[in-house]
C-alpha cells in the first residue's frame, strides 16, 4: 500500500514538501534457492 501526501507552500511546484509511506516486501530464500516474500516492512520518505 503506498500513500503520498503532497503540500504546496505557495501556491506553485518551486516549493512543496512530500511524504510517502509505503510497505515493502523482505525476501528470504527456502531451501529450493527460491526468493519468497517472507514478510513486509515499512518504508517512510520525506522530500522538502
């Protein structure tokens, strides 16, 4: 799931703060040497 929340200091795109949240899979390899989803972590970034 990713969320994006954008806020426009001005009025115009020369100066805005971003941040997006998403949640980003981690993988382990099994015993087959096969890459699977094992679970999924968080993942923050703020953009000024």
């Amino acid at each position: 799931m990713k969320r994006v929340l954008n806020w426009f200091i001005t009025g115009n795109h020369s100066s805005k703060h971003s941040v997006n949240v998403q949640d980003r899979p981690v993988f382990a390899v099994n015993i087959n040497a096969d890459a699977l989803v094992s679970n999924y972590r968080g993942m923050a970034q703020l953009q000024l």
